[in-house]
C-alpha cells in the first residue's frame, strides 16, 4: 500500500479539468474524440460548465478546484482541440504556477494567443504580440487565454485573496480596483486573470510545443460551409444541419 506521503502526493498532482461548454452544448465530432483520448494524472476529474459568460464559468471551476483539494486546474475550451493526448499532463509537469499552450487566433492577423503588455504612442494599454520564439520553445508572458491552461491551486488561492472574482471581464465595463490601487486591465476575462497574475509575481509561461487547434463557428450543410455571423465570436463550436 502507498504510504501516507504518496497518498498526499498523489493528491497534490489530481487536476480538475473544466469544460466551458455553449449553452446549445453543440460541440464537433472532432472535440468529443478529443475528451476521450485526454490523459490526466491519476485521481483528476472532468466539470462540464454550460451555459455561463465565461467569467462566472471559470471563477466556478477555480472555486470548486481550490475547494476540493485539487492541486491542479485546467481549462478546456469547447472550441479548443489539444493535438497532443497528454497535453494537460506535459503542461502540468513544467511545475509552473501558471502555464498555458498555444493556438492561433481565428481572425487577421493571426496572432498566437499570447502577449505582452504595452502601451501605444497615445499611452493607451495595448497588448504586444510575442515573436522570436521558434516552435517547442517555453517563453513567458502577460497574456495568455484559458482555451488550453494549466492552473496551480496555490496560485488561485493567492489570486482569490485579493480578487473574489478572479476571472473578471474587463472589457466596456466600469473601472474596478485591482493590484496597487489601480484598475483591471481592459481585457477578457481570462487576459485580466493571466495579468493580475503578473502583477502578484507569477508570469505564465507558454508552451509552444504543446499546440491546440482552434475550431471555427460555423453551419454546416451536405455540401457547404457557411459562417455564421454571431456578436460572440468566442463560442467557436460547429453547428451541424
């Protein structure tokens, strides 16, 4: 029997993985081969999330991760497929209080999703795309999404000492107090998280070895592809006909 150090050490390494899924809990054959195949340490578990904005849907999984004891949590995104099964498990190992993979944005310029803080000629917050990485290169950075994110629960529980919503959506919204007597930086709701991170000391890293592919939304016919125009360019799932 495993003693009472490899009990603790085991649970220190359970991830829960959270799964933002769209209200109409449409995702691509292609996702749903995807979960199947993921590896993850021994004692994790899955949370499916419907139907929530994405803010209130990841600081439910942080709570339910810092509350239950799991030493790891991960993100998911339903629009997000890892190419690697053990995506989570390589993130994981870094030992990293905070890492993310890469995908490339949907939209021109295709940007990977990762950035550095900036400010434009006008002072104005800008976030400044990374280059001069080459492809499996670990690189840190201000902004990372949460579509392929690893998470240390340490690291929530410092976050949520100081922000009760950790993941805070701070685009065209009020100004909110954050570190320093300042305000949330204008972003989404996972760029504000990654940020507020930078400023408690912990930057993300990324790993650029550890790739997802990242679905676009769109209606799907027996012989043809249409977009859809939708105002929430974020659900990046398949609707089948």
């Amino acid at each position: 029997m495993p003693g009472a150090w490899e009990i603790t050490g085991q649970r220190d390494k359970r991830m829960l993985l959270a799964i933002i899924v769209p209200p109409d809990l449409v995702v691509s054959m292609d996702f749903s081969q995807v979960i199947r195949n993921l590896q993850l340490p021994p004692g994790s578990d899955f949370m499916r999330v419907v139907g929530l904005p994405f803010g209130p849907a990841r600081n439910q999984a942080a709570r339910v991760a810092v509350d239950n004891g799991f030493g790891y949590l991960g993100f998911l995104d339903s629009d997000i497929r890892p190419v690697q099964p053990d995506a989570y498990m390589i993130l994981s190992s870094l030992g990293a209080p905070l890492v993310s993979g890469i995908y490339w944005q949907r939209f021109f310029p295709a940007f990977p999703v990762c950035f550095n803080a900036g400010r434009n000629e006008k002072g104005e917050h800008i976030r400044v795309p990374i280059t001069g990485w080459r492809p499996g290169d670990i690189f840190p950075a201000d902004f990372v999404p949460a579509g392929l994110l690893v998470v240390q629960r340490q690291l929530l529980v410092k976050v949520f000492e100081r922000h009760p919503l950790a993941f805070f959506w701070g685009i065209d919204v009020a100004p909110v107090p954050d570190v320093g007597g300042g305000q949330a930086y204008p972003a989404s709701e996972d760029f504000t998280f990654s940020y507020r991170c930078a400023q408690l000391g912990y930057r993300a890293l990324v790993h650029s070895g550890v790739v997802g592919l990242h679905e676009l939304r769109c209606i799907v016919g027996p012989k043809w592809i249409v977009p859809l125009p939708s105002p929430d360019p974020l659900h990046g799932v398949f609707g089948v006909l």
